[in-house]
C-alpha cells in the first residue's frame, strides 16, 4: 500500500535546462514576431515626414528667390523713376565706378 504522505514529500523535480532553453527562446520569438507585424503594419501607412514635406517647399522658395537676384543683378529697371534712380546690372555699375575713380566722365548717352 502507498502511504499518502510520501507523494507529498517529494517535491517536482527541476525543470531541465533545456526546458528553459526553449522557453526563452520561445518567449524572444513571439516578442521579435510582434515587433515584426508592427513594423510592418506601420511602415507602409507613415505619412511623410515634416522634413520631407517641407524640404521641396524651401526648394521651391530658394528657385524663386535666386531667379528673382539673378533678375536683380543683370537687369535695367527703375526704382524711383520720380527721383530718377536706376538700378542697373552689377558689371555696367563696376565699370561706371571705375570710371568715376579714374576720374573719367561718363558720357551723358551712355547712362541708363
């Protein structure tokens, strides 16, 4: 006959080392696969980056504003045609200053 109190007595035996083994590596399993499903759940659906958006905006406005000094500096146009000022382009002002330096005149004709 068994006696009842020796199946309390003995206590379960340890679990193996290659028990938890597997357990750990079962549990990094599912934790890698979960990170896999948001990862690719998430990437696809993003929207596009602040940086992204904004980078062809300043694009845009840095093309208008080198169009707009490139215009500035190679073209005759009035600022204050009341006061008669002119701007002209940047190498027709060197060479008038230069002649001013010199001291030479510059011919009434040849002023814009």
């Amino acid at each position: 006959m068994s006696n009842p109190q020796q199946s309390h007595d003995q206590t379960d035996p340890e679990p193996s080392d290659r028990k938890i083994l597997f357990s750990a590596l079962g549990w990094l399993g599912v934790f890698f696969l979960f990170a896999l499903i948001v990862v690719i759940a998430y990437l696809p659906n993003r929207a596009a980056s602040q940086y992204e958006v904004d980078k062809e905006a300043r694009f845009e406005i840095k093309r208008n504003l080198d169009a707009r000094q490139e215009r500035l500096a190679t073209t005759y146009d009035w600022v204050s045609q009341s006061n008669g000022v002119v701007r002209v382009p940047i190498e027709r002002a060197m060479e008038l200053t230069v002649r001013e330096l010199r001291g030479q005149s510059v011919p009434e004709g040849r002023a814009p």
